[in-house]
C-alpha cells in the first residue's frame, strides 16, 4: 500500500506537489500577465510578438530566481514551496542554491534586454553589452553552483545540460527543416534563445523527474 506522502490524496501530496504547483500555476501566469500588459503599455509599446514571447520569458526566469533565492535564505518558509525534504536540506545547498539563482536572474536579465533592443526603448549597443554582462555573469556563477555541488546534483546539471542539447536539436532544428521545406513560417533569431531558455527549463523538470527527485513528503 503506498503511503500518505505518496497517495495522491494524501496529506503530504497536497502540501509538498498540488498545493506548490497550483501557487507556481497563478504566480507564473500573473508574472506572464504584468509583463505582457508591460510590453503593451505606453513605456515599451511595439515589441514584435517574438519580443513580447523573449520579455515574458526572461521575465519569468528573474521571478523563479529570486522566489528560489527568498526560500533558500529563509528555509523554513522555503521548505513549503521548494522542492526539498525540509528546511535543513536547503540551509545545507544554500551556497549552491544563491549561485544558481544568481546565475538564472541574470541569463533572464539578458534575454529581457535582448527583448526590450532597438526598436524596443534600449538602444542596441547598450542590450548587447547588458545581455553579454549576464550571460557571462551567469556562466560564472553556473560554474560556482557546478563546482559547489555534490555528485548527484552535478551529475543532474550534466545530464540537464545534455537533453537541452537533444531537444534543441529536435525542436529547433526540426523547427528550421520544416520552415526551410515551406511547411512552417521560419523561426525570429530571438525565437531561437528564447527556445532554448524554455528548453532548458523543461530538460531540468523532466531530469529532476527521471532521477526520483520530485519530493512528495
């Protein structure tokens, strides 16, 4: 018989899965939201559609960050949305967890300045030098999280880091084979970063998954 913290009825389920997805579910869209209606307004106005998608979704990058970051530096509030077994276990990956979420705020700080460039209200030279700052930044402070981590979180960064490969490679590049035969309307440059930023997102989720990791209790 499974148990309560694995019994989708279960106590511990609703606390540590269902509760903490449905608040991800209404922080993401309301993040989605400001920034969309933010991109409309009379400050940014006349992003293109690929601009808006590359806003929203750096925009969200930041957010995630600094909610992980909130949780990390205060555990026990931390230990009732984060993905951990209880508030020692991230007061042990503080370090590792502050790098990470310093190295994500600032990728998505460089895809918000690439969504935001000329003909968008930042000038071209300046989002170009913004967005090279955090992706080089966030190389750094990556690198700091990798080096910190124990041997079961730098091997899920590794095989993370692997399937974003993979499924770049068949999203994207199937993506530009069928808009190069005409079947598809071909892919923005922003549409390319800002499918790999979903991408790695989603490569993190499914290896976290694959490793037993989603903790249910």
């Amino acid at each position: 018989m499974m148990s309560d913290a694995k019994q989708p009825g279960g106590k511990a389920f609703w606390r540590k899965v269902a509760v903490p997805a449905m608040f991800g579910g209404v922080f993401g869209f309301a993040t989605a939201f400001a920034l969309g209606s933010f991109a409309d307004g009379r400050w940014v106005g006349g992003l293109s559609t690929s601009a808006e998608i590359a806003l929203i979704g750096g925009g969200l990058y930041v957010m995630i960050a600094l909610m992980t970051l909130i949780g990390t530096l205060n555990p026990k509030a931390g230990a009732r949305y984060l993905n951990v077994e209880d508030a020692g276990e991230l007061a042990e990956m503080r370090t590792v967890l502050v790098n990470s979420c310093i190295a994500m705020a600032l990728w998505g700080a460089a895809l918000v300045a690439l969504a935001l460039a000329a003909p968008g209200p930042v000038p071209a030279p300046l989002a170009l030098a913004s967005a090279l700052v955090g992706l080089l930044g966030g190389a750094v402070f990556a690198w700091r999280s990798w080096k910190l981590s124990d041997e079961l979180m730098a091997a899920v960064t590794t095989e993370a880091n692997s399937l974003t490969a993979l499924l770049a490679f068949a999203v994207l590049g199937g993506w530009g084979m069928l808009a190069h035969l005409g079947y598809l309307a071909g892919p923005q440059p922003l549409d390319l970063l800002t499918g790999l930023y979903a991408l790695s997102l989603l490569a993190t989720f499914v290896t976290v998954a694959r490793r037993g990791m989603m903790r249910l209790g």
